[in-house]
C-alpha cells in the first residue's frame, strides 16, 4: 500500500496516544516499515537511528531473529493458556523463577501484566488489599511525585503527575498526592545531594503529617530516575534515604522500574545501585523489549505472606485475561538470555560514551544541563545559562525539535519544555551512539538560528 494511502487510513481511524486529534490529522503519521539493531527505516525509505528504542521499550535493539523465533515456536506449540482456575504454561513459570531469582531482595513472587500502566495499577489493588488483611483499611492514602509517570490508566495516571495526563480527566483522585521533585537543575533547596535529600525528606513527613499520620498513609511510589518528567536524575543516596523514611513509618515503598528496568540505567534493576529491597517494584518495556505486551509486579515475601494467610481458602479477586502469556513469557526468556549473553555489557560502555559525548555539548550555547545514567539521559535547553531560563513557548520545541532530529536521521524524546530525551537500544555500537551526538548537535545548531530563540537570548 502506498504511504500517502496509509495516511489517509490513518487520519480517519487510528487514535494515537497522547496526541492532539486535530492536530494528528493535519500532520499525518510518520509511517515506519523496518528496523534493524538500532536503525529503523520509514515508508519512504528514510534511515533513522533510533536514539529513543521506540518508546524507552526496545532495549535488545530490533530484529532480534532469536526472539521472533522464541515467539513463533511458543505460538505453534501453545499459543494461549490462561492463569485463571489453577493452570499455568511453562514460559510462565520459568520466566516468574528467572525475574524473581535476579531480583533485589526477597522479591520473589511475580504478577504478570500486559504493560506499566495495569503494573502500577495492580499495585494499587493488591497494597489496599494488604492493608485490609493487616487490619488498617484506614490507610488509604498514596503519595507520589510532581513530575513522576505511573502510566495513563484510570488510577495510575493519577498518581503519574504530570499536566496533561490530568486535564480533563477528574484526576488527581483525593487520596493520590504529591511532593515535589528531587530535580537537582531546578530546586529550590539547592543543588547539592545533602540539600535536595533533606529537602525530599521533609516533604515527605510532611505530607504525611498532613494527612493524618503515618496511620493513614499506604504507600509512597519513586521512580529511580524520573523519565516522562524529563529524564530527571535523583541524586546519589535519594532513593536509599526515601526508602529508609518510609520503612520507619511502616509506608510500602514501591519502586517504578518501568523505565529504569532491564538493564537501561547498566544493571539488570536500577534500584540495586543503591541497595534497596522495595515492597513492589513494577517493570514492564524492556522485560520483552517491546517485541510483545508484558509487564510484572515483583512482590516482597513480607506482602505476599499477609496477602495470602488473610485470604485463607478465599480467592484474591484480581487477574486478567492475558496475565502471564505464554508467548510474552517465551519472547521475556529469550530476551532474558540476550541481555546476559552481551547486551548489558554493551549497553553499559556505550552509556558511558553517550554520556561522555552529551557531558561534551555543554559548550553549547543552548544547553543548560546534562544528566543521566547508562542509556537513560537528558540534556536540558535554556535561552539563558545563568538564569536557567527554559526555551520560549512560541519556539515549540516539543515539534521543531523532534522534527529536525528526523530531518537528520535521529529519534530522541522531545518534550515541550526544551529537554532532549535519550534512551538508545542496549545494543548500540559505537558509531551509531556517535551519530546520535553528531546529529543532536546539528539539532542544536539549527535551533540556535530559530529568530524566537535568538530574540529570547538577547531579550
């Protein structure tokens, strides 16, 4: 089929997520066709290095033929089992025993999903559920971050805190609340470790405070590097003195790694970097790396013993359909061993050359900050380095950005507030983690010359 016809049918049918309507119908799809490694291609036959692994998700890099092969064997063999009355498969099974054998902890039971979004609100069930065994449904109260991305479902999204995933929608719920960011470029408290942790600590008790004592409190969600909020970098001993805040108040501590996970900031789970065991920890993306629908729920023994001894006999009342599927779980193994077979090893030096290579764009006179971790990173742009102040808003750089990125044969992630978001496929070698910062500097060159950009630096 002709790409301006794929268009067409696209205009009239296809609801892209988090998107303008109107405005999708007047751009038009960008119409990808192939991929390979870190490289995709389009309908016209555009070459592309994929700075972004499609959306955080593709950390094995595509075409992987090994996990296509995993996939069509388990769908000839078994294509569907459910989990529901007792059954299982065993992709399953292996794959529960695998994830809960390399996790932190004592995080040996999982729960399968099909994304981030039922993770985080799987978590959201099972912690009420819990509180309810343990004899305090009073505690009822969920706190988050400004900035933070826990998915766009009904609950999830109103614990994700950002702007427009709330618009319209009735959210935040009344028992979802925030504290503010750790975001060391932009605190208030200061940009040192010790401030900006002292700062978080704070908040937290007294939000807590606020809502009645740590009695009425359930749960408090981190991600270990913020990323829908602007690759945001926690820094170093953040998330062990969170964790240890919420322990002494007996808070469940829920890491989000859907991001993070799966080797994208260099080990298997971001939170070993600091060596904590969380009550839940929800991954999703790269567990499959996004070849198929997957997500899990790790849940600590601690949870996992109160849940069922006060369920008893009686059936917990939450699953669905398509949990623990056993072709996700077949292409989840293969994508597994690929990851401990070289692929974290490499994404581990090519982080180091990214962020080499960002750290060397500083010079540049549009960058504010860089920051980031393994493959996960950001470079922030302001019109002004000593004040830090953002990009003007009639320069768009949500849409020029991205679109001279694809002009140059690069996707990264750009947001409307003038941050450039990484997050490049493990497998990346290193002449294509060059092109990235060849091509991001030809971005920023030509952003440089937009006339509302130039008006707002000498203004």
């Amino acid at each position: 089929m002709l790409s301006n016809s794929l268009i067409e049918l696209d205009r009239r049918h296809l609801i892209h997520p988090v998107s303008s309507y109107r405005g999708h119908e007047e751009l038009g799809a960008r119409v990808l066709k192939s991929a390979r490694g870190a490289i995709v291609t389009d309908m016209n036959g555009h070459e592309l290095v994929d700075g972004f692994a499609g959306l955080w998700c593709v950390n094995a890099g595509y075409g992987q033929d090994s996990i296509a092969e995993a996939a069509a064997r388990q769908m000839r063999e078994l294509p569907y089992a459910t989990g529901y009355f007792d059954m299982g498969s065993e992709p399953a099974i292996r794959l529960a025993a695998e994830l809960a054998e390399r996790a932190p902890g004592d995080l040996n039971h999982i729960f399968f999903t099909l994304g981030g979004s039922d993770a985080v609100d799987s978590t959201v069930r099972f912690i009420r559920y819990y509180w309810h065994c343990k004899g305090q449904p009073q505690r009822d109260q969920f706190i988050s971050i400004e900035q933070g991305y826990h998915g766009s479902s009904t609950v999830g999204a109103g614990l994700t805190a950002l702007p427009a995933f709330h618009a319209g929608f009735g959210l935040p719920f009344s028992w979802q609340h925030k504290i503010p960011s750790h975001y060391s470029y932009r605190n208030p408290a200061g940009d040192t470790p010790e401030a900006i942790i002292a700062a978080s600590l704070q908040a937290l008790h007294a939000k807590v405070e606020e809502l009645g004592g740590p009695e009425r409190v359930a749960a408090f969600y981190a991600e270990p590097i913020q990323g829908s909020g602007g690759v945001i970098v926690p820094p170093k001993g953040w998330i062990k003195a969170m964790y240890d805040a919420c322990a002494a108040m007996d808070i469940l501590f829920i890491a989000d790694e859907v991001i993070t996970g799966f080797g994208r900031t260099g080990p298997l789970f971001a939170c070993s970097d600091e060596g904590i065991v969380p009550d839940f920890m929800t991954t999703a993306k790269g567990l499959t790396s996004g070849y198929v629908p997957m997500g899990a729920v790790f849940m600590s023994d601690r949870v996992y013993d109160v849940m069922a001894d006060g369920a008893g006999a009686a059936a917990i009342g939450h699953g669905y359909t398509y949990s623990a599927h056993p072709v996700s779980a077949a292409v989840g193994l293969e994508v597994l061993r690929l990851y401990e077979n070289g692929l974290l090893a490499n994404g581990r030096r090519a982080g180091e050359r990214l962020m080499a290579g960002l750290e060397k764009l500083r010079d540049h006179p549009l960058v504010g900050d860089v920051r980031g971790r393994g493959m996960l990173a950001a470079i922030e742009l302001v019109v002004d380095k000593a004040k830090k102040t953002p990009l003007p808003t009639d320069a768009a750089p949500a849409r020029r950005i991205f679109d001279r990125a694809w002009q140059q044969g690069l996707v990264i992630r750009a947001f409307a507030n003038g941050v450039l978001g990484y997050a490049p496929p493990l497998c990346c070698t290193d002449d294509e983690i060059d092109m990235i910062l060849e091509r991001t500097r030809l971005v920023l060159d030509a952003t440089l010359e937009d006339a509302d950009v130039r008006r707002a630096m000498v203004g």
